[in-house]
C-alpha cells in the first residue's frame, strides 16, 4: 500500500479481499492517477421491506444537526479509508458515534438524492428525477415540516443553487439561505459558496436562535464538486489531489460548527448525521464525474449517526442502509414518528435490517443523452442493473463490478425485479407544476449538469421496456459530449461544432449534444444553420423553454416571423414567470400592432417585478 503523499491507487482488481456491502476494507483508495487524466474536462464542467426489530421507543426530542456532503466519495474521509489528516472532525464524530460501511445513495444526482433525505421517498414516488426539471410537490411531507410542526425551530443553509429555494426542499424551514444568482452564469463561481461562508451563516443563526426551543439545522457543503480549487491551507494538506484537499476543507469548517454547539452546550443532547449525496468517478467504468450511472463509485456514500446516548459510540453498521433512512431516523430522534409512508428505516439507537434491500436509479442518461433509464435494487446478494441490456454484479467477490453475471445468474433476477415493482407500486406524489426561472437553470448548467429547464416530462417506468442503448454501452458518447463542452468553454467553437456534428449524427437523441450545437451555432452568429438542431431538440427531446426562445430567435433571423412568434411563445407557456419570454413576446405583439396583446405582457412583466422587489 502506497503511503501519502504518493499518488493513489484504483480499487484493486485482482481478485484479493473483497469488499462486501456490508464489510469494511480497510486502506481503500481514491483513484487519483486517473482523476488526473480528466482534469482537462473535468476543470470545466462544472427500502422498502419491514423493520427487522419493533420502532425504538420515542427518546426524543433531541436537537438535530443535518449534515449533507455534495459529491463526496465514502473513501474521501480518513475513518473509511483515506489517507491519515484529511478528515480529522469527521472522523471524531464517527469515534463517538455509529459508522455505516453500506450506505447508498437513491440517485447519483444532488436535488433527487436530498429529495429522498427529506421525504424518505425513492426518486419515483417524490418525482424529483433530475437536477433542476422540477421542484418537490407541496403535497411531500418533509422531515422540517414535521420538525415545525413539533416546535421545532427549523433552518437549512445551502451551498449551492442545484438546491435552491425554487426547487421545493424549503418546505417546513423557517430560514432557508443559499448563495444568490447572478445575473449572468460564465462560471461555476457564482453557483457555490465555500463550506466556511456556509458554515459562518449557520453559527450566525444558531447565535440568534430561540434558546426556549429545539432546533433542526441542516447545512449542505459543496466544496468536493467541481471546479476544485481548494485554499492554500488544505492544498498543503493533499498536494497532489485538490479533490481531498477541498473534503479537508469542508471538514475543517464541520469542525467549527461542532465547536459551536459544544460552547453552547447543546451539543450533549443534540443528534448529528453526516451523510453524502453521491460520490465521484473520477473515469472508473469510464464515467468522467457523475450523474449518468450507477456503479459503487457514485452511488456508496459516507453516513455517520451520533446519538447523544453513548452506548453505540465506535460502532460500525455493515448492513444495506440508504439515503431515504435519513427521514425516519431524524423524524425518531425529535420524537415524531414518521408515519409508514415512507420507503426507509430509523437508525436512531436500533440497528436495520441485515437482509435488506436498497432501490437506486438514474435517469439523467435519458433526459439528457437519448439512452434507456437505469434503475436496480440491491441487498447482501448481489446488485441488478435493469437497463435495455441488464446486469448482475456480486459486490461481495466483485467490488469493482468488472463481471457481469446477468446470463449466469437470470433465474435469480426477477426477484430483484419484484421488488422495484413493489416499490413502484406504492404510489407517486405527481408533478408539482411549477415553472423553474430561467435564470436559475442557467446558474444550474454552469455547474455542469446536462438535462435542465425542461416541463412536464413523462418519465418511463423503472421496468418499462426500452430499445434505446443503454448508458453502460455509450460511455463514449457522453466522454466525447463533455470534450465538447469543454471546447465551447474554452471559445473553440469551430472544432466544437465539428465534434457536436458527429456525436448527433451518431446518436440524434443526444439532446444534451443538440442543444450545445444550437448554442455553438449562434455564437458563431450562425442563427439559420441553428434552425435545424433546434427544431429537432422541441420536437423529439424535453420541452425546455430556452430551446424553444432559442429557436424563435433564430427563426426571426431565418425570415420566419409567424414560426418565430409561436416559439417565443411556447417557452413562455412551459415558463410564464421567465421576464425575457415576456419581453421579448411585448416587443412581437407591439410590432405586429397587437395592442391588447402587448399590454398584457407589459402587465405580466410589471407584475413579476414588482413580486421581485417584494423578496
């Protein structure tokens, strides 16, 4: 085994200790020689089942600290793995509390993954599939509404705008702060905020905070997400992998927080849970970053629980535990019982279900490059990819899933398939119908993420049969998708153009590819060669609104008013509250001499700015 500061190693591939998901293996690596060979694209990208033993009697109500880490790989932090000094106030809060060694994540994606930590729901029964396609419907019951309901007094501080405000998870919080949009998004910075400003907001309301009640505070940290580029400090303490030097610094600032909470002495009778959202790639199974797939790199997350009880203190927890526990357990620990509508299990004071099963998914391969969702449950036996071309992996021999067993072991996976069905069938929230800003999207997409901004969607069931190719067969595909997103950072639009070509011939529901084409084609002040991309992105991919004013700008250009007009038109339709669709239609109808018609969006935008002036 290497020692750091040496470059570290993939997971080993050669058959030695296995790794089972439920068992530690210690010394495990982050695979920073291959982080290393992305860098170039990667710097500009921005439980179902019974409870095995009866409900834990209510010991509550206690304080609940939330801790949620963005993009943060289980094998970041010292006490899974990770070379010594890189998560020293993680790792003291592992020594005094409860360490699972098996925790998944719902969807490798930030808004879903925490859609599930606050609703204990599974990404088909919250409906929230994707980063920024929709928000969290009012009808959810989150764990800070029952947190409010209760007395609680409630507040979540966000780092990031992928969890703004506008996408639900402000349900039941009485304060919710993240950093404020920009009016134009050129970079990732004016997305994110460090875990320090974060954390300084928090220390500032619980300063202020009414001492006569409890309180659930949950802080998001996003420093681990790219672009990486750690203080001077950290750097020194990782030097050759920025991506742990940015979890040293996001541990350094979960440090203070707890040192807060001790000087208020409340800290003795308040309940923390650290918990990841998804992991990171860093190019295993050829994923650049994450998103699109579900292999263990990105989908097995950190999760620790102190209890305020000492008896479980040093402990570890092998079995299968996911992201939808977070609810249930929280909701025990502020003596509120949960209800059963929810998919997860409480891990306050009581241990899960050692034979247990998890459901995951992604679906941003389908929205966003034209493949077949991705879906599958795991348990103790095995992991079942269902996609138009199925896998079987035994993670307890195989814990790099490098041997498909889908033909060996097929009489096995209709079990598994029940059990997606089963949950399913439980029953979904629906859509929420609200309208993202425009605006927001934008800051969104300079983080990186691909399938954004569009309306109603109605997204395939987790079994429905697909003949579209499956995301582990187009790993290509999205590789040289990101090259490309790359080149138009960078201003080469021509060669981007080039690449942006091939890959829509290729597969011409890379919608992702048609829109990066489109917006290619317009910087070059080729409005009329973008007619095409466009017209094909509204018509067989999501109705995202900027496509569509997009194409009615470009159909202005290309002498094609009446086509134009009905472009602006939709998008403002699948986004009425974006100023620039109600702008833009007040200049057409005003040209057109449609008074009536242009007064109506002149009072539409009047009345958007005047609701802004009131937030």
């Amino acid at each position: 085994m290497c020692s750091w500061p040496k470059p570290l190693s993939p997971p080993r591939r050669d058959g030695g200790r296995a790794e089972r998901p439920g068992a530690e293996q210690p010394g495990s690596r982050l695979p920073a020689a291959r982080w290393k060979a992305w860098a170039g694209i990667l710097a500009t990208l921005a439980a179902c089942g019974a409870p095995a033993e009866p409900e834990p009697q209510l010991t509550g109500p206690h304080h609940v600290l939330l801790v949620t880490l963005d993009t943060t790989r289980r094998d970041a932090l010292t006490c899974y793995g990770a070379p010594a000094g890189i998560t020293p106030e993680l790792d003291a809060l592992a020594a005094d509390g409860v360490r699972f060694t098996a925790a998944y994540s719902a969807v490798p994606l930030t808004l879903p993954s925490h859609a599930s930590m606050l609703t204990g729901l599974y990404p088909p029964r919250h409906g929230l599939r994707d980063n920024g396609l929709a928000a969290l419907p009012s009808s959810a019951v989150t764990l800070a509404e029952l947190a409010r309901e209760a007395g609680y007094e409630t507040a979540a501080f966000q780092a990031a705008v992928v969890l703004d405000r506008a996408f639900g998870l402000d349900q039941g919080f009485d304060t919710y702060v993240g950093p404020a949009l920009a009016a134009e998004s050129h970079s990732s910075h004016f997305a994110e905020l460090p875990a320090e400003q974060v954390v300084e907001r928090a220390l500032g309301w619980l300063d202020g905070r009414d001492r006569t009640k409890r309180f659930f505070l949950w802080v998001h940290l996003f420093d681990p997400h790219l672009p990486r580029e750690p203080a001077e400090e950290f750097q020194r303490r990782s030097p050759l992998d920025p991506y742990l030097a940015e979890v040293a610094q996001m541990d350094h600032a979960i440090g203070r927080l707890v040192a807060r909470l001790k000087a208020n002495e409340v800290f003795d009778d308040t309940v923390v849970m650290v918990v990841g959202d998804h992991g990171e790639a860093f190019g295993e199974h050829g994923e650049i970053t994450h998103g699109s797939y579900c292999w263990e790199t990105t989908l097995r997350i950190p999760m620790i629980l102190r209890e305020p009880s000492p008896g479980r203190a040093g402990t570890t927890v092998d079995a299968i535990v996911s992201v939808v526990d977070v609810f249930p357990t929280l909701a025990w620990a502020m003596g509120v019982p949960p209800g059963s509508e929810h998919d997860g299990q409480s891990l306050f004071g009581r241990r899960p279900d050692a034979k247990r099963g998890a459901y995951f998914e992604s679906y941003n391969g389908w929205s966003s490059y034209g493949w077949s969702p991705l879906a599958g449950w795991l348990d103790p036996d095995g992991k079942y990819l269902h996609s138009s071309e199925p896998q079987f992996f035994d993670i307890a021999r195989d814990p790099g899933e490098t041997n498909d067993l889908a033909d060996e072991r097929a009489g096995e996976l209709e079990r598994y398939r029940a059990r997606i069905a089963a949950m399913v069938e439980r029953g979904s929230l629906g859509a929420s119908g609200e309208a993202i800003d425009e605006a927001l999207l934008n800051q969104i997409k300079s983080l990186g993420y691909a399938g954004l901004g569009a309306g109603d969607i109605d997204w395939p069931a987790p079994l429905a049969p697909s003949e579209r190719p499956s995301p582990q067969s187009r790993v290509q595909e999205q590789e040289r998708s990101l090259k490309a997103l790359q080149l138009v950072e960078l201003g080469r639009f021509d060669k981007a153009e080039t690449l942006l070509r091939e890959i829509t011939d290729d597969n011409p529901r890379n919608f992702f590819a048609l829109d990066r084409l489109a917006l290619v084609l317009m910087r070059q002040g080729k409005f009329t060669a973008a007619v095409a991309p466009l017209e094909r992105l509204v018509s067989e991919g999501p109705q995202w609104a900027g496509s569509w004013y997009n194409l009615g700008e470009c159909l202005a250009v290309a002498e094609r008013p009446a086509d134009a007009l009905a472009a602006f038109e939709r998008a403002l339709e699948l986004n009425p509250r974006q100023p620039a669709f109600l702008e833009r239609l007040h200049e057409e109808y005003a040209a057109r001499g449609e008074a009536e018609r242009a007064r109506a969006m002149k009072e539409q935008l009047d009345a958007l700015e005047v609701a802004g002036d009131g937030d």
